[in-house]
C-alpha cells in the first residue's frame, strides 16, 4: 500500500446554505431536486491517485444520496 499525501480546498463547509434546482450529477446520473434552500450537513473528499484529481461530494439536509455541486467562483487574491 502507498500513502498518497492531498491537499485540497473545499468551496463549502458544513452548515452552508446553498440554493438547488439545477442538475447536479454528471449527466449519466442526473436528477432534479425541487428548487430549494438546503443545508450542507455532510462533505466527502473522493481523491483519485491515477488521475490527482479531488472532488467534494456534499450531502444536503442529511438525507439521501452524495451529489457533487458546482464550485462557486473563487476570489482571487491580490497580490
């Protein structure tokens, strides 16, 4: 077995409010939520050691399945 150190930032933090009614799975296992406010209650960091990508999957209102939301922009720092 390897150890695989990440460093990832996530765009939200648990407890977030967050606006849905859009897609928000790839679109081979797309399905709507009623639009809605929700509350982000759980987050999980999925890392793939072959590609190096990280990706957040949120849980919203502590039920039902992990969906993947879009990042908001970051803001940029100044230099």
């Amino acid at each position: 077995m390897t150890t695989i150190k990440i460093s990832a930032s996530c765009p939200y933090e648990i407890g977030d409010k967050i606006v849905t009614g859009r897609e928000i799975h790839p679109p081979e296992l797309a399905f709507k939520f009623p639009a809605a406010v929700r509350t982000i209650t759980d987050i999980v960091c999925q890392y793939s050691a072959q590609t190096g990508e990280a990706v957040f999957l949120y849980e919203p209102d502590g039920r039902g399945p992990l969906v993947r939301l879009e990042a908001p922009p970051r803001k940029k720092k100044r230099k």
